[in-house]
C-alpha cells in the first residue's frame, strides 16, 4: 500500500495514471481487510476446538447419558426440519440425523 501511495504522489497531475493507483489502493487496502477478518475467523474457530478438546480431556467417565454441560459446552444449535435434524456443533462441523 505504500508504495502505491508513493507512486500516487509521483504521479502528480496524470488523472488516469491517479485514478488506476487509487483504484489499486483500494483493492489493496479491501484484500488487507479481508485477510485480517479471515485470519480472525480461524484463530476464533481454533480457540474453540482448543476449549472443548481441554473440556473433552477433563471428563473422567464415559458418557453414557445425555449431560446438559457438555451438550451446552459441545452444540451450537440444532435445526429441526420435518424429515430430519442438523446438528450444528462449536468448531463448525455438522451433522444431518434422519428423523
């Protein structure tokens, strides 16, 4: 981005050679963004599956009937459709069950 805006000022009176360097910044500066809000999705997403594997090593016991912390600590949501349920998990996988 800086050398974009380096060329800009060197382009001085050049109206198309301003406008395509401003153009380029622009697209440089929405790819940044996009990189950076990416890059925040997966470190979230990572911490998450960080928790539950440390929840998930913290249970001594096999599960052998339904618990409401690990299905709090475990499930985002669970969509209802008339032929079928789809089980939304927090590190983003899911799951079709057929009703």
């Amino acid at each position: 981005i800086r050398d974009k805006q380096t060329e800009l000022l060197e382009a001085g009176n050049e109206q198309n050679l301003f406008d395509e360097i401003g153009d380029a910044i622009m697209n440089l500066r929405e790819e940044r963004q996009s990189i950076l809000t990416e890059a925040a999705l997966k470190h979230d997403l990572q911490d998450r599956i960080e928790d539950l594997i440390a929840f998930l090593d913290e249970q001594t016991e096999a599960i052998t009937e339904y618990s409401e912390p690990l299905a709090r600590r475990l499930i985002e949501k669970v969509t209802v459709y008339d032929k079928r349920l789809v089980v939304e998990f927090k590190s983003g996988l899911q799951i079709d069950v057929e009703a």
